[in-house]
C-alpha cells in the first residue's frame, strides 16, 4: 500500500442534555443540519446503555432510544443486528415512526432527513461519512473483518454511485475506538486491514483508525478531510464502554441528516 498522510486527530466534545453525545466539534459547526457522533457511558449510577442484547431491563434501555431520537430530531432510528461483515443498506424510505431493527447489516446509508443512522460499537471503529454538498451520509461499524471485508469502500460506492456523491465532496472521521495501544491483534489482522503490509510474525499493536483512514483515502477522499478520534474506548481520555476491558454494555455512533 502506498504511503498515504497522517490522518488529523479530532478530540469529539460531550454536549450538555440527556443524551450524552461525544460530537465532531469542526463538523458540529460546518454542518448544522446534520446530528453526529457517538454516545457515551454516561453517569456511573445511570449508564447511558444502549445494548438490545445485553443485560440491561428492555424497557430502561428502548426509553434511551426514545431520547436519543428525539435529540436527534428523528422521527425514525435504524439499527441493525451486525455481523463483522461488509454490508451496506441504503434507507430510501423512512418506515414507521419509532425504532426499526434489522437484520444482518453493518453499514448504513441516506439522502433521506429524518432518519437517524446507528452502529453499536464498544472498540470497534463508527465510521461517518458526509457529502456536504448533496447531503448524503453513511456510517458503519468497522471491525478488523469489517475494514478487511472493505465496508467503508462499500459505503464510498454507494455515495458516489446510488446516491450521486463526488470523492471529492466527502468527508470521513473515524469515532471514539479502541487505540493502537491498546489492541493487540495477530498477524492475520494486519495483513487483513493493510493489504500489502508485511505482518508482523508476532501479536503486534494496530492502529485500527489509522488504517481505515488510509483505504479511504486511497480511495479518493481528500487526506484533509478525513480525521480520527483522540478517544480511546479502553484508555481514554473520554467516558466510553469497552468489550476489551470486560464492558457488556454498548454506545452507538449515530448519523442523520435533520429534518
């Protein structure tokens, strides 16, 4: 793989309300039609979980659903039982009003305001991708498999082909994951997620964001607008849950364009 730029570090910023919601502070104020970002745990005595198949009451945890759609100005929330896979859904109808929850999916795709994209993640890569001028988006949950598989090219084809984007409209950030630090991986997952690498022979760190930034940008996106999240779901700095550090709860990365 060629040497591409460094992607750029973003520090997302927790807003004030119910909701405790770690946003992209440049996009906040470039896009304002558009909600973004990733939950987080929230209050110790209150975590603000969102796993539909965790230990969590169902009923505590869809009340959170409500919230989270509401602040986001949705009249819809799509969701999807993922798979560590590379498929992509296009939503060109809003559906019933409330919380829809599919089938097999992990990516997720609109030119529809209305509709509040979701990903569960708890070290695994949320995906955002933004077309600014025509008002699309798409956000996937990207796993070693998934970013192997090439999800967040799926995604990129189905902006620029099904729903008309340029490259070089698109913006791209990597949410609140786990580290390079702090995720070790065999060498089946670095020659996995950078092709043409030589993998090390050893368990070796991997910069899961860095890498996924970097098959973005060899597809086209422009190197400076394409970030990556200082936040690090097992070490910080912000509050988020994590599989690694024994966490069964769950955040979501959320995208949608308002109404």
């Amino acid at each position: 793989m060629r040497t591409l730029p460094v992607p750029r570090t973003v520090s997302e910023v927790e807003t004030g309300g119910e909701v405790p919601l770690w946003v992209h502070p440049e996009w906040a104020e470039r896009f304002p039609w558009l909600t973004q970002g990733t939950t987080g745990e929230g209050s110790p005595d209150s975590p603000f979980d969102l796993g539909l198949s965790g230990a969590q009451p169902v009923g505590p945890v869809l009340d959170r659903w409500r919230r989270l759609a509401a602040a986001g100005g949705a009249s819809t929330v799509v969701h999807a039982r993922q798979v560590h896979a590379a498929d992509v859904w296009t939503h060109r109808e809003r559906g019933a009003p409330g919380t829809v929850v599919m089938d097999g999916v992990d990516g997720h795709a609109t030119a529809l305001p209305g509709i509040l994209l979701t990903v569960s993640v708890a070290d695994c890569v949320p995906v955002s991708l933004v077309d600014g001028r025509a008002r699309a988006v798409a956000l996937v949950h990207a796993g070693w498999r998934g970013a192997a598989g090439g999800i967040v090219e799926r995604a990129l084809g189905i902006l620029t082909g099904e729903l008309g984007s340029r490259v070089e409209d698109l913006w791209l950030h990597c949410g609140p994951a786990i580290c390079g630090e702090c995720y070790e991986v065999g060498p089946e997952v670095h020659a996995g997620v950078r092709p043409g690498c030589v993998p090390p022979d050893v368990p070796t760190p991997i910069d899961l964001r860095s890498a996924i930034a970097e098959r973005a940008a060899g597809q086209g996106v422009l190197p400076d607008r394409v970030t990556v999240s200082s936040h690090c779901t097992r070490c910080g700095p912000g509050r988020f849950f994590s599989h690694r550090a024994g966490s069964r709860a769950r955040q979501m990365g959320v995208l949608g364009i308002r109404p």
